[in-house]
C-alpha cells in the first residue's frame, strides 16, 4: 500500500514538471518574459510581459551610450550611475561584478535567454544592435586591461610617430628659469639611434591648428550645404521604398532561416551546440535588421547622414582650428587624419577621402588668380575667408570653361577605391555632385 502511495507522488510529481515545462514553452514561444523583469523594465501583469520603465529604461540607455565613449572603467561607471540614482540598498555604488552583467544583457535587445539559448521576445527593446555591439567591443578590448598608473596632462601623445626612426612620441615637463613649466614633445628613441629634437606643445598645436585650417570651411557654406542636403532629404522620403523593400526580403530570409533550423533541430540533423551558435548568430541578425528597418522608417536619410556629419565635421575643424582644447584637436585629427608623422620639428598628416577632396580643392588655386582677386578686396574684409569658394558666384563671371573632364576624374578616382570603404567613398561621391550644384569652383589650373 505504502509502494503505490509512493507512486502516486512521484506520479504527481513528473506530472507537475511536464506541466511547468509547458507552460515554459508556451511562454517563449509568445515571447513573454520568464521572470522578474530585469533593471530598466517592470513586469505589466494586463500584458503579461515587460515593457520599459520610463526612468529607468534611460538611465541604462544612458549608461550605455556613457561606457561607449570609451572613457570609463567599470569603477567609474558604477560612480557615474549612482549620481544617476542607480545604487545598492546600502546607498553604495553597484560593485564592479554587476557592471559587466549589466552590460552585457541582451534582454535590452528584446531576447529571452532560458538555459543558455536565446529566444525572440514580443516586449520593446530598449537599446539598438548597434550601441550594444560598440560595448561589447570596448568590453573585449578592456579585458586584460594594464595596470593603472597617474597619467600626466599630455594631451598630444599616442597620436603620432617619428618621421626617422618609427618610435612613438612621448612628452615631458620642463621648468623654465622664471619658475614656468613647459610641456616638450619627443622622440623615444626605443628603436635605436633617433636626431630628432624636441617642440614644445604651444608649437605643436599651431601646427596642427594649421593643418585643421586646410580641410576647413567657412560657415556661409556649410551653412548653404547643410541647406542641400535638407533638400535631398525631403526627396529621399518619398523614393525609398526599393530599400525598405530590400530589408523586408532580408529579414524574411533570416526568418525562413531560423525556422529550417529549428526543424533540422527537431529532426536530429544538427547537434545542439552547432544549433545554438547559428540561432543566436541569426537572431542577432533579425535584431539588427529589425533596427535598421525601423530607424529608416522613421528618418528615410540613411545615407545623407554621413554626408550631414562630414559638414558638420568640417564646421568643426574650423571651430577647432581657433581653440584650445587639445584632447578634442587630437580625437578630430585621428577620425579624419592618416598615419601623422613627426619630422624635423614638424608634424605631417595625410587626409582620407572625402578630406583630401577639401583640401586639394582649397589647396589647388592658382595662385596668381587668387592674388589678383584678394587685391580686389579691403584689409580685414569679411569676404576674404570664404574667397576661395565664392570666386564663380560673381556678378560678371569669366567666360566658362569646360570643367566636365575634372569632374569626370574626380569620380572616377573615388569609385575605383569603393571596395576599400564605401561609407566614405558615398560621401566623396556625393561631394563630387554637390560641387557643381553649389557652384563651388574647382582648381582652374587642372586644365592647364
């Protein structure tokens, strides 16, 4: 009698994990969350699901877009988001262990983790693919991370090389005999015998403000360009429905994917490792489509933003050419600038597309033709900046010169590096339309 008693229990039992393991399913399959709702959401019992908290789902977005940047460690972080009111119940900052957990949940990308497999949920995601997937990078780079040590202000280092021997670039301080201190740059000389000599930093950053100089514009043309491209977005929205369409195939495709996996799965053709790899590869793909296809839909200018950036780029090249803020001369110089050399007391950078268009363009005048057309105007006019630009927008124009060879060869140099990095390569060519369009004058003497 106490044997079958036994086996009704164990009965009830097995019955009551089979029926929990259902509902399990039956949850994940609708794409309901399982659990507590982690930090940023609150469970909605009406929905029975999560959806964002209205605070909290900013501060995380806010963390996140912080620990992007690349400028803070896990301790500086958990400072950042306790000024944000994210703390412990002791009113301490959130220990360095929680950060990275934090960070790296990818229930903020709107999927359902159970027993080490990722599934698809029907609640909001409160980050982009593309945020989550710049953290995880600078997550991986500051893994083994080298011991901390007191930086000194030297705001210039790490940015360029010796000219001579291939040495990185180090700085010092020095006292002068009034008692001032002085900041001198300088080769290492880790790899042999170097003659390079020291430039002190107020030198140096003239320098580099000068090179700034070359691929500035003036603001009555950003300004027109700017307008251009506000144009050009206004006719993107009404002619993009080839590319939403382009992405909608692809998202099916990625979900006619997911869906032969699962079978093959189920059938027994694949094991289970290969199974979990290839779906959490293709669910991160239908996120980031999922993305795409929503911020298009929203802006429908994709492909001016680079172009709008760029602009602005070259707006704040000239803002910065006329500052003091180091740190931020030395990350512009780095996003549009090559391999900067130091050489005989002077630095050297080579400009990518679409900056070497600029400056060649600013470069390239005659300069008779611009001699003669700056005698035409006062000391200190105004007009003498933007000179350069404004020399086909006269009252009395020179009699017209064919120029259809120049744009010609301007393009085709640009398409034939497309395979190298078609971002910038769709600013050039963009660059290379827009200069007949604003009647920016191109170098004469090309011809010649």
């Amino acid at each position: 009698m106490l044997q079958v008693a036994f086996g009704q229990s164990k009965y009830y039992s097995d019955n009551l994990v089979e029926n929990i393991n259902r509902g399990i399913r039956q949850k994940l399959r609708r794409g309901e969350w399982l659990t507590k709702a982690p930090f940023g959401y609150v469970n909605n019992p009406k929905i029975r699901n999560i959806e964002p908290h209205q605070t909290l789902s900013k501060v995380i977005v806010r963390a996140f877009e912080e620990f992007a940047t690349g400028k803070h460690t896990l301790k500086s972080l958990a400072e950042f988001l306790a000024e944000l009111g994210l703390e412990t119940k002791n009113r301490t900052p959130l220990a360095k262990a929680s950060i990275p957990r934090m960070l790296t949940n990818k229930a903020y990308l709107g999927l359902v983790k159970h027993k080490g497999e990722y599934h698809e949920g029907r609640f909001e995601p409160i980050l982009s693919a593309t945020l989550f997937e710049a953290v995880q990078e600078i997550l991986r780079r500051k893994a083994k991370p080298r011991k901390s040590k007191q930086r000194h202000d030297f705001p210039f280092t790490g940015l360029m090389t010796c000219g001579e021997c291939g040495s990185a670039i180090t700085a010092q301080f020095s006292r002068g005999k009034c008692g001032g201190l002085y900041r001198y740059y300088r080769c290492t000389k880790k790899k042999g015998v170097c003659s390079q000599k020291y430039i002190q930093e107020k030198d140096l950053a003239a320098q580099i403000k000068a090179r700034l100089k070359s691929v500035a514009l003036c603001d009555e043309w950003t300004d027109k360009m700017l307008k251009q491209v506000d144009e050009w977005e206004k006719e993107q929205s009404h002619s993009s429905q080839k590319f939403v369409q382009n992405l909608k195939n692809k998202l099916s495709e990625t979900q006619e994917k997911l869906d032969k996996l699962v079978s093959a799965y189920i059938d027994g053709d694949i094991p289970k490792e290969s199974y979990l790899a290839k779906k959490e590869e293709l669910l991160k793909q239908k996120v980031s489509l999922a993305n795409d296809l929503e911020d298009f839909g929203q802006t429908g200018k994709n492909w001016l933003q680079p172009l709008r950036a760029w602009i602005l780029d070259t707006k704040k090249a000239k803002n910065l050419a006329s500052s003091e803020n180091y740190e931020e001369m030395k990350r512009f110089v780095q996003k549009v600038g090559t391999n900067p050399k130091f050489l005989d007391k002077s630095i050297s950078v080579s400009f990518g597309e679409p900056w070497d268009f600029v400056a060649s363009r600013l470069a390239g005048r005659a300069p008779a033709e611009r001699q003669s057309r700056e005698a035409m105007l006062p000391s200190g006019s105004k007009n003498s900046e933007s000179i350069l630009w404004w020399s086909w927008g006269e009252s009395n124009p020179r009699p017209k010169c064919n120029n259809t060879r120049i744009y010609k060869r301007s393009a085709d140099s640009i398409l034939k590096k497309l395979s190298k990095n078609q971002r910038e390569i769709l600013i050039s060519a963009v660059l290379v339309i827009l200069v007949p369009i604003l009647k920016l004058p191109l170098g004469k003497h090309s011809d010649k």
